[in-house]
C-alpha cells in the first residue's frame, strides 16, 4: 500500500460531531458522534494520518469568532487525543457560500494548503464526508469519496447517482472497513 493510500480526509461536522442547523458556536456545543473518536484512534494505530477540512461559515456570518472556532478545534483535538488518536491538521474555510471563496467546499482551496502544509500532496486519499460538497472535493482532488449517513448523510446519498459511491452508516463503520481492507 502506497503512503497515499494511508492518507484521510474527514469533514468535521455531521461526521466527527453533531451537526446543528443553527451552526456549532461554543465549544459546549461541541459533541462527538457515537464511536468517532475511536474510530480516528484505530485509523490512526492502523497508520492513517488524517486531516480534517470544514466550512464554517457561521465565523463570516458573525456567529462566532475565529479564536472561539480555534477553541472548539481545540476541544475536538483534545478529546480525539484521550481517545488515543490524532489529527495531523485542521483546515477550515470561515466564509460564507456567496463570498466566492476558493477554500470552501467543495473548492480545493483547504486541501491545497494543507498538501502545502504538510508536504504531502495528499492525492489518492480517501475523503470521508456527509454533504455533496464533501464529495464534489473529492472528485475534484482525485480523492476517493465515501458518504457516512450521519449529519446530512442520508439527504446527500438521495440525491448522488453514482453507483460507486461508498456509503457507510458513520464514521465507526467506514474506518473499519478502510482499517479491513488496508489489511488485505
């Protein structure tokens, strides 16, 4: 298995956390999904560095500012590390969707800086996500696409087409199988 192989790309909210219409605005709204944290625990034992990339729109919307978002991220990281796992970074677009943004999703802005980052191109990469624009950056990158049915999953899935789209109940399931099949 090639290095890009052990690479992924995780969306944060309807994927790691639970998502909310009304925006995630103080890290006490902050709550991991059942079995996310582990799940990024076991990707990582199993040699995957993963990268989280969201929009957070709700900063450009005056919801929230930028050091409360950087607190959130700070209690993700947190929590994802007494789990035994980590995240090799944490990239995020703070515009709205009218601001014409090349680092919102599913423009390939975070993931650019993130190869840039990391030194890591991060291509061949799967891309773990619960909206279309989780999977239009995956197409776009060159990513592998895989739909979790958490957050806005299940609304995602009715209307993507694509026979070859992989679809997982959470995030839970798609690591373990990912862990499965890098196995092999």
């Amino acid at each position: 298995m090639s290095e890009a192989e052990k690479l992924l790309i995780l969306d944060r909210d309807g994927v790691i956390n639970y998502d909310s219409a009304e925006y995630i605005k103080s890290p006490e709204e902050w709550r991991p999904l059942p079995g996310s944290l582990e799940a990024i625990a076991a990707l990582g034992a199993a040699g995957y560095k993963i990268v989280v990339v969201s929009n957070q729109s709700g900063v450009g919307r005056g919801l929230l500012s930028e050091a409360t978002l950087e607190r959130i991220h700070a209690k993700m990281k947190a929590a994802i590390r007494q789990a035994g796992g980590e995240v090799a970074g944490v990239y995020y677009c703070p515009h709205r969707p009218d601001d014409g943004c090349h680092g919102r999703k599913p423009q390939t802005g975070l993931l650019e800086r993130a190869a840039e980052e990391l030194g890591d191109p991060l291509t061949g990469a799967a891309l773990i996500g619960d909206k279309a624009a989780d999977l239009e950056l995956a197409r776009r990158w060159g990513a592998r696409p895989i739909l979790v049915r958490t957050g806005y999953g299940e609304q995602t899935l009715a209307g993507d087409a694509d026979p070859e789209l992989a679809v997982f109940a959470d995030l839970a399931e798609a690591a373990a199988a990912l862990i499965a099949a890098a196995a092999q």
